[in-house]
C-alpha cells in the first residue's frame, strides 16, 4: 500500500494519495467494486486540486480582509440596490466584460462590497487582484527604472477582475494618468474591473490632472458598466456612535 502512495505521488496525484488507505478501507467495508473505488479516489484528488487552486489564486488576489455579502448591512445603506448585488454574485458581468464602480464616501461600504465580489469570483475559479490605486501606479512608476514595467503592467492587465481600490482618496501624481490610462485601456473589453471611489464622475478631471486622459479613462469604464452610488453614512462612524451610546459597567 505505501508503495502505491509513493507512485501516486511521483505521478503528482496528491490527493488521492493522502486518502488512500481510507478510501480502501472503505471501498472494502462497503464491497465496492473497482470502477467504483476508482470513482471516489478521483473524486478526491479533484477536490484536492480545486482546494490547492483556490488557495493560490486566493493568495495572489491580495485581498485587504475576508469579507462576504451576507456580512454586509444593506439596511444601513437602502440607496444600494441588493438584488444588482445579488446578480453581480453569479459573476456574469465577468463573463460579459462588464465593469462594477462604486461611489460613495469613505466608511460606506465600498471595499466591503468589492473584496466581497472578489471571494465569490475566486470560488468560481477566477483569478483576481486588488490593489489600491495609489500602490498599482508606484508599482508601475518605479518598473520603468529596471526596465520590468511590460511585466508589471501585464500583471494588472492579465486578471479575469481587477479591483481598484479608493480612486481619488490620494492625490495622483503627475505621471498617474498615462499609466491607468494603459492598465485600463488595455482591460477595455476584454476582462472586468471593479472601481472603488469617493469622488464623483465630475470630479474625475481634478483626480488625474488632465481633462483629455480622464474623458479617455471615463468612457472606456463607463462604457460597459454597472454603478452604485452609495449615498448614506459611513459604517465606522456608526460603530463609534454605538460603541459611545452603550450604557457603562458597573
């Protein structure tokens, strides 16, 4: 029996390899037959594979925290439509090449919702990554100094979903425009992102400092799109406010 481990190793069948021997005293206990025996272990190594697939893709995505719908209090913020919410959970707008934008001021929710979209994306075996806005054009800005930025820009442009994280929160310097220009011109219809921004789409020329490049950038996001404008209280001011009403221990 070790010996056929060792092979099912060697031929990189880990997971039928780690159920083995229960999967054969099972099979004996139940008088299995061979075909049937033989339908369990790839049973196993399938959902091994599937398991090791979505950890790595996991890890690669960079998602700030776990974070899941059912987590999310859309009674705190009624100006969120939950059914569109619902409907970006089946991933079709993936499939479709559509784009998810959510405006809203800071503590309403907006990470929440994308890094949320994101898990359910990895579930379904696509791969993912979030970055915030600021930290993809650094990224890109200081590739071009060891002649690795078509590498750098590939690694934002190659994901299923791209989630861009707090547009507008930091000011962008000058060099910012013509590198999301290029991530996002690139992405444009042929995969998805999700924005995350608490400036609204008449602001966007003051984020990037030039009219011409942020018209460019708006049409491609906006073209195939779905838009949350997030109108409500943030949730962290929320928690202080309950945190200070809470009557006092005696």
């Amino acid at each position: 029996m070790k010996a056929l481990q060792v092979k099912l190793k060697e031929f990189k069948l880990a997971g039928m390899a780690s159920s083995f021997e229960d999967r054969v005293r099972y099979a004996n206990d139940n008088s299995l037959s061979y075909q049937q025996f033989l339908e369990i272990l790839c049973e196993d190594e399938d959902n091994n594979r599937r398991d090791n697939g979505y950890k790595k893709r996991y890890a690669r995505a960079k998602l700030p925290a776990h974070k899941v719908i059912e987590r999310f209090d859309f009674t705190f913020q009624p100006s969120i439509d939950k059914k569109q919410i619902n409907d970006l959970e089946t991933c079709q707008y993936i499939d479709e090449k559509r784009n998810v934008i959510f405006i809203g001021s800071p503590g309403t929710g907006k990470t929440h919702l994308a890094t949320a979209l994101a898990i359910k994306a990895l579930s379904k075996n696509y791969n993912v990554l979030f970055t915030q806005v600021s930290e993809m054009l650094y990224q890109l800005h200081i590739s071009k100094a060891d002649n690795t930025y078509y590498k750098k820009l590939n690694g934002y442009v190659s994901p299923d979903l791209l989630i861009l994280d707090e547009l507008g929160f930091k000011k962008l310097p000058g060099y910012a425009a013509d590198d999301f220009f290029e991530v996002i011109s690139r992405r444009y219809e042929k995969s998805s992102s999700i924005i995350t921004t608490n400036k609204s789409f008449e602001q966007w020329g003051e984020i990037f400092g030039d009219k011409i490049l942020s018209s460019a950038i708006f049409d491609r996001l906006i073209h195939h799109s779905v838009v949350f404008k997030i109108i409500g209280s943030s949730f962290r001011a929320k928690s202080i406010r309950t945190t200070q009403e809470k009557p006092e221990e005696k």
